[in-house]
C-alpha cells in the first residue's frame, strides 16, 4: 500500500511481509552485507545522527525484543521499486528471525527518491495505518525536500519505537529470589554427593587444610533505559 502524497519521483510504502511470499522468484544484483542497526552505504548520516539512530534501534530491541535495521543506499539499480529492494534485504539479512518475527526495516533510496518500511509478520497488527501515515506524510517525504536525513531518520525510528513500546522482550530478567533458591538446591545436593563419595571421611581436618569451601555469587543486572531518544550507544548485529 502506498502512504503519502503520490507523485513520479517520489513513492514512500510500506511492504507487508505476509505478502512476500506469494511474489515470483526474480534474480537480483548482489545485495551488501549489514553493517549494524544503522547501515548509511548511503553516506548521508552525520556522525551525531548516526550514533542518535543506532541508539534508538539499540534500545528498542533490549525493551521490546523488535529489531529494528536503518539503511540508506544511493540507488537500487537494476530494481525500479525499493519495496523489492527492501524485501530483499529483509529476507536476506534474515530481520527478526530470531525474535519470532518481530522485525522491522526502514530503507532510503536517495536517488529514486524512495523510502520503505518493511514489517515482520508479527507487528503488523501492532503498527496502525496512522502511525504509518504520519511517519510517511510529516517526516520520510519532506525528507527528500529538505535533504536532512539524519534529523527525519532519527525521529521516524522514534516514532515507530514508540509504537512498540508496549511489548516486552522474550528474554526475561531472572529473579534473585529463583536464582537463591537453585544456587542452595544445589549447592546442598552436592554437598550431600560429597559427603558420601569423599575418600577420607575419617579427617575431616585434611578435607578442611585442602581449601574446600561451599560459596555462591551472582553477576548484577545493570542498564538504565530511558525513552528511545538516542541516549544509549552499541553495536547491533554482532
């Protein structure tokens, strides 16, 4: 579906990831590899925006578990839509596989003047149409116009982390209290093991000399996330 004011050189969509597979196989150029959440092959992204971008994909994934991926290139030569381009890259760097579908791309065309938004099967019934339509109409399309990039860019990413930001990631936070409870369980099975395997069980003086001694520690949970405003900086994508 295309978002936004229509017009020749300019043609801002949104690619529903269910559809793609009723699409005919095609051969395509060679397509580049991620370079991280923010991939600018573009060369349009100042450094500031750049690293204010990555943070805001970097921070979404840690709340939400969605993974979110920004790409500018400077043309998508042969393919005259950049859906097709973006549905490529998304199959092929595999977004959001490993997080049950909860993926999401945001593609940049500089010299077809095009801008895609690709989404995982598992968010399209949480991004509405008018979310979409906002970031279509207030920021990808005047992008072009303005030639700020890094400033729409971040505040698009923004907007759909916002959107988002209901969901909670699948990886959970262990409990103290849980890891306590295994670490003693543990800790007196073994003990108990011990107590009947041990070969000198008639000294108990040399077992104590010998440096044997029953503790448990336990690595802190740390991080402060705010709001996706780009305050965290990490690379993604290993």
């Amino acid at each position: 579906m295309i978002l936004g004011p229509r017009s020749a050189s300019m043609t801002v969509c949104v690619v529903l990831l269910a559809m793609l597979a009723a699409m005919p196989a095609r051969a395509v150029q060679e397509l580049p590899r991620p370079l991280g959440y923010v991939s600018d092959f573009a060369g349009v992204l100042s450094p500031e925006w750049y690293r204010q971008i990555r943070s805001v994909c970097k921070d979404v994934e840690v709340k939400t578990g969605v993974e979110m991926l920004i790409v500018t290139v400077p043309s998508i030569e042969p393919m005259r839509h950049a859906r097709n381009y973006a549905s490529e890259l998304y199959e092929q760097w595999r977004i959001g596989t490993a997080q049950q579908e909860r993926g999401m791309l945001m593609l940049v065309a500089i010299e077809e003047r095009q801008a895609v938004v690709v989404l995982g099967r598992n968010l399209l019934s949480v991004i509405d149409r008018q979310t979409l339509d906002h970031v279509s109409d207030t920021l990808l399309v005047p992008m072009f116009r303005t030639g700020r990039y890094g400033q729409h860019l971040y505040q698009a990413a923004v907007r759909l982390a916002t959107s988002v930001d209901h969901l909670s990631a699948d990886r959970r936070r262990p409990s103290s209290t849980g890891f306590w409870l295994n670490a003693g369980m543990g800790a007196f099975l073994l003990f108990v093991l011990w107590r009947f395997v041990r070969p000198e069980r008639r000294h108990p003086f040399q077992r104590w000399r010998r440096g044997e001694y029953w503790g448990t520690g336990q690595g802190g949970w740390g991080g402060n996330f705010g709001g996706f405003g780009g305050g965290m900086s990490g690379q993604g994508l290993g």
